[in-house]
C-alpha cells in the first residue's frame, strides 16, 4: 500500500468511530431535550433551541463523513 491509501483507510476509519461516538451523544441529547418537553413552557422553550443545534450537529457530523468518502472516491485514493 502507499502513503496515499493508508491516509484514506486512516480517514475512513476515524470517521467511522467518530459517527459510531456521534449516534451515542445524538441519542442521549434527545432523551434530554425530550425531558424538557415534559417540564414546562420555559424549559420547552429551551429544548426547542437545543433541538435545532442538535439537528445541524448531526448533519455537520454525518455530511463531513459522506463528503470524506466522495473525495476519496473521486480521488482515486
């Protein structure tokens, strides 16, 4: 292999983990803003703002990955 294959399985692998990682905090954080739901108009106001950064936090960890692998693919790494 050269130096070029093995940065693109090292990518591959740290990104892979990183998503493995990002589900797990994904998850945990709605169960808690789904708790500030339950607790009123002023936490729910809050769990509303979380929401959305939790969404973009999402699509910023998932979208790095993919665009990751399109560049590698497009590559030829």
């Amino acid at each position: 292999m050269n130096f070029f294959s093995n940065v693109a399985a090292m990518i591959a692998s740290i990104t892979t983990q990183l998503q493995g990682i990002a589900i797990g905090v994904i998850v945990l954080c709605l169960v808690v803003v789904g708790f500030m739901f339950l607790f009123g108009e002023g936490p729910s106001r809050a769990a509303k703002r979380w929401l959305g950064w939790i969404v973009l936090g999402a699509v910023i960890v998932f979208g790095a990955a993919t665009i990751a692998q399109t560049i590698q693919t497009t590559a030829g790494f």
